[in-house]
C-alpha cells in the first residue's frame, strides 16, 4: 500500500505547520495550496486521498474545489473556527459533496487522521448525506 496523499490548503498550508508535521509523522506524503485557486490547480493536476483545509482561503471558498472532486476517491475536511479552537467538517466523502455530516472536535480529528494513515480503517467516515436526502 502506498503512502497517502494528504493537500493542506490555507492556514496550515506549511511544512512547518503543526499538521503537516504530524502527518508526515505517521507517513503521509503532504502538499500544500495557500489560495482556492492553487487548490484547484493540484487537485485538477494530482490524485489526493484526504484534503485538510480551512473552509475561506485568501482568494475565495473551499467550495469551488467541492465540484472538481466529484466522482474521485478524495475526501475533504476543512475545519471553522470556535471561541476555544475548531471543528472539523466533512466537505467532500470519496467524491461525494457532504451535507449534515456531524463535525468533530480536534481530538477526535486527530484520532481518526491517525487511524487512517495507520490503515485502521478507510478514508470514508459514516454521516455523510447527499443535498437530496
């Protein structure tokens, strides 16, 4: 099994960032975008199994991505802002946009990245609805 692909998009678009260092840790090969557009760029030019963003970049929305990543085996997960840090929210399940996916707090977040980079389990996460539903 190959290394995973992981984007980092925006704020923590930095090998230096606490993120990209942690997932490197634990073997995952990173890339970085700092604008929507350049996002856009590498996920039209290379294949990502996971993109972590945060859900405004400089230039734009994490959402001009969402249509560029139908029917691919990528997910996304961007995280918002709170008073006392963040959530994180499924955008985008293994091609699928996401709507009403539950958030997860950092913690959990970061067991689950941990779980799979490790290969305990898929990229897939269940809570994930189509618009429709």
């Amino acid at each position: 099994m190959g290394r995973t692909q992981v984007l980092l998009a925006g704020e923590c678009a930095s090998p230096h960032s606490c993120i990209a260092q942690r997932l490197e840790q634990w073997g995952a090969d990173c890339s970085f975008a700092r604008s929507s557009a350049e996002m856009c760029e590498l996920v039209v030019e290379h294949i990502f199994d996971l993109i972590i963003s945060g859900m405004t970049l400089k230039d734009g929305s994490v959402w001009r991505a969402v249509p560029l990543l139908e029917d691919s085996n990528s997910t996304m997960y961007c995280f918002h802002p709170i008073e006392d840090g963040c959530l994180w929210i499924k955008v985008v399940d293994r091609g699928r946009a996401c709507w009403g996916a539950p958030a997860l707090r950092p913690r959990e977040f970061g067991r689950l990245l941990q779980q799979i980079l490790k290969g305990e389990r898929s990229v897939s996460v269940s809570g994930c609805h189509s618009p429709e539903t």
